[in-house]
C-alpha cells in the first residue's frame, strides 16, 4: 500500500471530507482514484464465442484498493446502463489469482436477460469504468502453491460454470502445480457443442502438455454422454474419494450431488440461489434477509411483510417519504398508486406502494 | 414519452361537482368527484416525468454535485489567501447552499434513487449540516410531507417556536415573535437539528426526555464532526491564518443559515396560503393531498440561477405534489399545474422574492400579538391598544395571489 493511499485512507483525511468521503472528491478528479471503494477500466474485451448467447472475457484493471482474489472467487460488477441505471450483477473472476490492485479478467456471457451482461459483452470498451466489489466467495482452491499436496483434484463444470475452474487450474499451473510428482487433475467439462465451447485453445493446449491435467470435454451436440455416476466412476474410479469442485447449471448439479451422495469431497457453487416455487398463482414473496417465503396476496409488500411477522420501517405509508425504501434483488412490482411496472433486478423501490406481480425476492 | 400531448389539456375542462355535491370545505375548495379528476391529472404528470426520467437528469445533478465540490475546494483553498478571505467565503456558502438545497434536500427526498448511485440515494446521503440526515428524513419527508399545513401535525408551522397561524393560540411568549424568528434564521441549521427533539413538546409534558436519548447521539455524532472539520481542522490547516479561517466557515454557514431560512419561510408562510384542522383532513383522498399541497405551499419567481440555488424550492408547490420527482424538472411541470389550477379555479400562490419576505415577515409580526382582546389574561385595560394595533396589521395590504406570468 503506498504512501498516498495511507494518507487518503487516514482518519484526519475522512475528517477533513466528512461528511461525504474522500472517494466523493477524488472521483471527479480520476475516476481511477479512489481510497476505499474499488473501480476498475476495461483494458481489453476479447470475444470468445459468437453466436445467440455469445461470451467476452473482459480484463480489468483495478484501482488500488483492489485487495486481490482467490482463485474460484466473484466480484460484484455495476455498471450504468442505459437510462443512467446504475445496475449491479455477480461475475466469476476466470484469470488466475491476483495480488492487490492486479489485473484480472472475468468471462461473461450474454444472457438475453441479463442488462448487465449484455452490457459487458455487448457494448463494453477499452476505457469504460465499472464500479466493483471486493472478491467474494468461498468456493476457492484450498490447495496451496507453496505447500502443495499430491492431492487428486477433480472439476466438474457445464456451461458457464466453467469460470471459477478456470482460475484454479490457470492458478495451480502458473504457480507450478504439475504432475510430475504424481498429482494429477481431472477436468471434465460439459457444453453444448464446440462452437460454444469457450477457452478451447487453452485447453487443448493444457490436454497437450506434460502437465498432470487431463481434460475432458463432453460436447451434447456430438452426442457426448451427459453426466452420470457410471461415467464419471469409469474417469476416476474413487470419485467420492476425491476432492471436486462443481459448477454449472441447475441439472447438472443436482446429478453431481446424486452421485456424491453426501461425500464431504464434494463443492458446489450455484449462479443463483434456488428460488422455490410453491405454484400459488400470483407468485411467492421471499424476505431474503429474514428468510421467509410467503405467497403472494397482491398486498403491497410493506404489508405482505408485515402480514409474515416482520416490522420493516415505515413513515407515510403512501409512498412520498421514502422510510420503507428496501432493495428488490428480484421480480416484477407495480406501483399501486400509478400502475408502473418495474422489473429491473436490484431496485430500490418503496415497499409501501410495490405491489409484486409474480415472484419477488426484497432484502428485508 | 409525451402521452398527454399540449393541446388536449387545454381542452379539457375541470368537471362541474355533481349534483349534491358539496366541497370539502371552505379551505379545500373542490368536491369528490372533482377532487377524483384533479388527482388524476397530477398523477398522469407524474407517471409522464417518471417514465422520462433519464440520462439528461443524472448529468445534471451530477454537474451540480461537481460544481459543488470545486466551490468547497476552491473556498478551502483561497483562505490560505488572505486578501482573498471574501471570495473564499463566498465560495465555501455557495458550496453549503447547493450541498443542502439543490443536493442534499433534493437527494434525500429520493429524487434520484432511480439511478442506483450510492453517492446520490437517499439512503446514505449525508449532508453538510449538523441536522443528521436519518432524522431530518423523518420530520421533513414524513412529518412535514405528509401533513402538510395541518394546524397540529405539521411542525414545520413555526418549527414549535413561532406563531404562524390563528390557530395557534396566543399567549404572552409570542410577543417575542420577530425576535425568534431572528434567532432561528441565524442558527438556522442548528434549529432544524433541535427539531426532532421537540423541545416544545418536552416543556408541555407530552414528551419525555428519556425518549430523546437516541436522536441525542445522533445529533452530537454528526455535531463533533461538523464543528471538528470547519472550527478546528481547516482553521489549523491554515496556521497563522486560523482565526481568519474559523470565522470564515462560521460566515459561510451563517451564510447558508439565513438562505436557507428564508427561502423554506416563503415556502408556506406568505399571506394566502392555507392551513388545515385535523378534522378536515381526515380520511382524505389521494385527490384532497394533493388540494392541500398545492393550497399549503407557495412559489418564488426568479431566473435558472435563482431556482437552482434554492434548490428549486422556489417551485414549492411543484415539489410537494411531487416530492420525489427529480426538482429540476419543476419548472417543466410549473406550467401544467398553473393551466390545472386555472381550469379549476384554484389558487396558485406565487411573486418574487422581495413581496413574499414581505409577506412573511408581516405574518410572523401580526401573529406576535393576540387576534383579540379577550386572548390576553388579565390585560383588559390595554385590550382596546391590542386591538387598535392588531387591526392596524391586518389592515395592511395582503399579498395578491395572482399567477405571476414569470
Ligand atoms: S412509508 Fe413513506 S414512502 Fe413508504
């Protein structure tokens, strides 16, 4: 940490900007300088497949306040979309660990839904800044370079769950994790056909070298078997022996935990937490942070909330004073004195007035 | 989007009440059914300005914010100049102005949450001012907002200091009227931190000292930090020039004080605009909040610069029908009421600057003394003076409430 973040970081220096901040003020100077909050610019956008849902791997330069990665760790990415948005969306980071304020790259793919990933795969540019979190997550290699093991050490990944393996593997074979020694890697990958196969050059190049790393990809379009216990055990025999990262699509998952049977080897990481659906018709409202579920009445959400036992804040109870202001990480509400409705995810909206139409998830 | 095109709100025509109809009351001038169609139309306004809300608004608060921070620096910076102390002055107010009107006040109202900027949610804005910004969105976005004028609810009449209104009843202590008044103007920010204590519900019992605990921290809290960075770290940063520096910041936030103060008293206090019982606002249509709104508040004329220095509170009416609506779209939508409120023959209150002080300033000193004699304990002697001098103010010319064309 350098002598200027120091000062900028110092309690006399948050004095002295209070009560907005130091980062409110050097902002409008730099956009890449900043004392506690992380920024990163777009150094490079490379696209690496085409097609319906086609995938970028962006690299990033971060600030300074960058703290660095483990491999197998997310980052928050906000971007300002169109309308002068600011939305926010989780992104696995897919270059091997960083160090404090180090570049790292992150792999997007285009999901129709998705603003924030259209944004990043459709319309970012070199110079572009986006507004980051620090790495997040737990779903990282505990194997470490400097005290390596002779480990086995298996992946499992379909789809865009191919990210945080990457990063491991890219981890452990830039710090010279090999083979030689008779660890050995297994990483068995699922994707729809080869023109959706992302990272393929790479590896194709890891299958090639005498590096321990045995790759296997399992294309559905070229009639690949789809994942089973019989198939993986005929990879590696002891699977439930082995420590084993999974990361892809709902099905997929839920396969691998199958064949696991409760084996404590076995790490998952899902894209989204799995959303019950109880089927009542107009949908089910999820408190995230008070961890209830109800059905939907059509009530506006300050008194569904209510009506589920909890006492969010509230003033007006007509929408013009902004106490019950609550995030909406997901779903579709209307405003009850307007009839608007609004779907954009991670939304601050007004419980009082936000009647949900269908599902909806609010941090309350 | 431009859904409600010119033409076809000039045509419309406000809705004759409906046989039997009777308007709500003599203050509150439209019965239900109109009532029903005047809420309508302001809220196809503001479901219009929602549905536009857009890049141009997010560069514009955040070219305010920039100049905002450059006339802070630039004012922090010129006290180390001292031939240049009134320049350095003028820079740090401007900088306290916009940061509490046209920012701050605007920010925490919510006007640009729609954006999802940290920096600009009402949420987690601060402002530069002592009043902590958690408790001000309580009185000023709830209490005030929502009761509006209500004589008894609302304690923005008088902040629980003055007499505003005839309603309120005398008693010897508002002689000292104008006095208080001038009092609250120059420590205009730390009154409005006091206000959630509710000083004066304390000294009539209602409210217990205990219950003030909480708001205490928080008002010291932000108090240490405010005083630490204007009165003690700035000023020491200047060395020998410290005592110049000290009263500099202390100008600069009287500055604001008296600003502030006087722009938020033309905001409800001009001669004309209305004040409401509880009991007339009981079970009352989303139609009637707006009525009152629009009636309990009062404009200013001026040019851009003028508005936006004001934070565009000078379009008070505008931003109590739409307090979330991003303010600078007021004058956009100033127009439209003022066609709404001649179609229904509605007052719109609004002059310049120089005629609505005027006018507060003869309200705040008519209701210095009783409305009659007979409100005056023991004075019976002196009640043909009172009464002389009384009828002698309200004799004086009352302020017109004719739409300024401006
Ligand atoms: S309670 Fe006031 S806006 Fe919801």
């Amino acid at each position: 940490m350098g002598l200027a973040t120091t000062i900028l970081q110092s309690r006399a220096v948050a004095a002295l900007a209070s009560p907005h901040g130091v980062d409110r003020y050097l902002e409008l100077v730099n956009p890449m300088w900043a004392a506690t909050e992380v920024r990163a610019r777009v150094v490079d956008v490379h696209r690496e497949t085409t097609g319906e849902h086609p995938v970028a791997t962006i690299t990033l330069q971060p600030t300074s306040t960058w703290r660095g990665h483990r491999a197998g760790q997310y980052v928050q990415v906000g971007v300002e979309v169109p309308g002068a948005r600011r939305t926010t969306r989780c992104f696995t980071i897919s270059s091997a660990a960083s160090a404090p304020g180090e570049r790292f790259t992150l792999t997007v793919r285009a999901h129709s839904e998705g603003l924030v990933s259209k944004f990043l795969v459709e319309r970012a540019e070199p110079g572009l800044v986006v507004h980051l979190s620090q790495a997040q997550g737990d779903f990282t290699l505990v194997e470490s370079p400097a005290t390596p093991t002779n480990n086995h050490l298996l992946f499992i990944t379909g789809g865009s769950g191919i990210t945080p393996a990457m990063s491991m593997v890219r981890t452990l074979l830039r710090d010279g994790y090999d083979g030689h020694v008779g660890r050995r890697v297994t990483f068995l990958h699922y994707a729809r056909g080869p023109e959706d196969q992302v990272f393929a050059d790479e590896l194709a190049s890891w299958a090639d070298a005498d590096n321990g790393v045995r790759v296997v990809l399992r294309h559905e379009s070229a009639g690949d078997p789809r994942f089973s216990a019989i198939d993986l055990a005929r990879l590696v025999p002891d699977f439930r022996e082995v420590d084993t990262w999974v990361c892809g699509p709902a099905g997929l998952m839920e396969l691998v935990e199958l064949a696991y049977d409760g084996s404590p080897r076995l790490r998952t990481e899902r894209f989204k937490p799995p959303v019950v659906k109880a089927g009542s018709a107009e949908g089910d409202v999820v408190f995230s942070r008070a961890g209830t579920q109800a059905a939907n009445s059509g009530a506006p959400l300050l008194e569904q909330a209510e009506a589920a036992g909890l006492t969010p804040e509230f003033g007006c109870r007509m929408g013009i004073c902004f106490s019950c202001t609550a995030r909406k990480s997901e779903g579709t509400v209307r405003n009850v004195l307007t009839g608007e409705e609004s779907s954009l995810p991670d939304e601050e909206i007004r419980i009082c007035v936000s009647a949900p139409v269908g599902d909806c998830v609010v941090d309350l | 989007m431009t859904a409600l095109s010119t033409e076809q709100t000039h045509d419309r025509t406000a809705p004759a009440p409906e046989p039997g109809e009777q308007p709500v009351s003599d203050n509150l001038p439209l019965t239900p059914s109109q009532l029903k169609a005047f809420g309508e139309e302001m809220d196809a306004i503001r479901q219009r300005i929602i549905a536009s809300l857009g890049e141009e608004d997010a560069d514009y608060i955040h070219r305010v914010v920039k100049a905002q921070r450059a006339f802070e620096v630039a004012g922090r910076a010129l006290f180390y100049v001292p031939p240049a102390w009134p320049l350095a002055v003028a820079a740090l107010s401007v900088s306290k102005i916009l940061d509490n009107m046209e920012i701050g006040h605007n920010v925490m109202h919510g006007q640009y949450d729609w954006m999802g900027e940290p920096g600009l949610s009402s949420r987690m804005y601060e402002w530069d001012n002592v009043c902590p910004s958690e408790q001000w969105k309580y009185s000023h976005n709830y209490i005030h907002h929502t009761f509006t004028n209500i004589v008894g609810k609302d304690r923005d009449i008088g902040y629980g200091i003055l007499r505003m209104d005839a309603d309120q009843k005398w008693h010897p202590y508002y002689l000292g009227n104008p006095v208080y008044a001038f009092l609250l103007m120059v420590f205009f920010e730390w009154g409005v931190a006091m206000h959630d204590l509710e000083v004066e519900n304390i000294v009539a019992g209602k409210r217990k000292i205990s219950e003030n605990a909480a708001l205490h921290r928080g008002i010291m809290r932000k108090v240490k930090r405010q005083a630490l960075k204007d009165y003690l770290l700035f000023p020491a940063l200047t060395g020998p020039l410290f005592p110049l520096t000290l009263a500099g910041n202390a100008t600069a936030n009287l500055v604001r004080n008296i600003w502030a103060f006087n722009i938020i008293f033309c905001g409800h206090f001009p001669a004309g605009v209305a004040t409401f019982s509880v009991e007339e606002t009981e079970n009352e249509s989303r139609g009637q909040w707006y009525l009152r709104q629009l009636l309990g508040s009062a404009n200013i004329t001026g040019g851009k610069l003028f508005h936006l220095m004001t934070g565009n509170l000078s379009h008070q009416i505008e931003h109590h029908l739409f307090p979330d609506l991003p303010a600078r779209r007021y004058p956009e939508v100033a127009a439209e009421v003022q066609e709404i409120c001649e179609r229904y023959g509605l007052e719109y209150h609004t002059g310049p600057l120089g005629k609505q002080l005027f006018s507060v300033a003869a309200k705040i000193c008519r209701f210095a003394l009783p409305d009659r004699a007979s409100d005056v304990p023991g004075l019976s002697t002196l009640a043909g003076a009172a009464g002389l001098v009384t009828r002698f103010v309200s004799r004086r010319p009352s302020v017109a409430v004719v739409p300024d064309a401006a």
